[in-house]
C-alpha cells in the first residue's frame, strides 16, 4: 500500500488522486488553520484556496517532500497573509475615515478613482518583467520566494525588481 506522503514526487496527479488527497487531508488541514485563524468559516475558506492553488501549480511543481507537508506550509503561508491582510483592513476600519468620507461625499470615491487609474497607468510604464513581479506581489499576493519559483529566476532579482518598480512608481507619481 503506497502512500503519496511517503514517495517524492511530481505534483503532477491525475484529478482523481489529487481528490483523494483533498479529502484525505482537508479535515486535518481545516483544523491546523482554524488553529491559526481561530474561525472555521475562514479556516475552511484558506484551505480551499490552498487546494485550488496547488491544483492550478500542479503541473509546475516538484514536491521534494509529502504532498501532506507541502500542503501544510502552503496553508501556514496562507493563514499569515490572511491575517496580515486583516491588519491592514482594522487600520482603516479603527481610523473610519476613509470609509465614512467615501460613503457621503462622491468626490472623494471619484479622487480614489483618479488615483486608481493614475497609478495604473504609471504600472503600465514598467518593463515587462518588472510589471508583471510587481503586480504578482502586490495584486496577486505572491511572496517574493513564490514569484522567484514561478519565474525561474533568484529571489534577490525580485527583490531588486520591486524595489525598482517602487522608486520609479514615487518618481512618476
């Protein structure tokens, strides 16, 4: 009887073997997230996020360990953006300003839009490859270490990307 956890292998599975995987797994996955999240709702919201993220890499990537472990650390990684995305929200929510000004007085939402699609448009001036490091870790919510993966270069060259993204977005804006 061979269990995936004990061979190293592709993430390249037929669905079938990855569903088993999900419901083998899901119940433990659930609970070490709600360990971290504290909510179920969310702990079972993160855990599908991680199983569809591995489905949609699972041609891309090469587990050197368990399916079960890479699984964990996707959902640890997962659990903390989640919870330093909720920071970020309590800040803006404990100053209320934002959203109060934006709810009563429309010319703030269209100076918000303004601002949105000035930003855009300073984006769109990027290289190629800049473009696309930058918007994977602020839009897409990738850490530098995953963009490195997807892009097959070092990590320090995302680094250097963002931070070039960044001096040219406060120079052009």
């Amino acid at each position: 009887m061979k269990d995936m956890d004990s061979d190293r292998r592709n993430l390249k599975l037929r669905e079938s073997d990855f569903l088993k995987n999900f419901y083998k797994y899901r119940v433990e996955l659930i609970r070490y997230a709600q360990a971290i999240l504290i909510n179920r709702e969310v702990a079972e919201d993160v855990v599908h996020d991680v199983f569809e993220k591995l489905w949609k890499c699972r041609n891309e990537v090469y587990i050197t360990g368990s399916v079960k472990g890479y699984a964990l650390l996707i959902l640890r990684n997962q659990c903390l953006n989640y919870l330093k995305h909720q920071k970020v929200e309590m800040k803006y929510v404990d100053a209320g300003v934002f959203e109060i000004e934006t709810l009563y007085h429309p010319e703030v939402w269209f100076e918000d839009q303004d601002l949105e699609n000035n930003l855009r448009k300073v984006i769109n001036k990027l290289p190629p490859q800049t473009k696309k490091i930058f918007c994977m870790s602020r839009f897409d919510e990738f850490s530098n270490s995953e963009i490195a993966w997807r892009m097959g270069i070092k990590k320090r060259t995302v680094e250097v990307q963002i931070s070039n993204a960044l001096r040219f977005i406060r120079k052009e804006f």
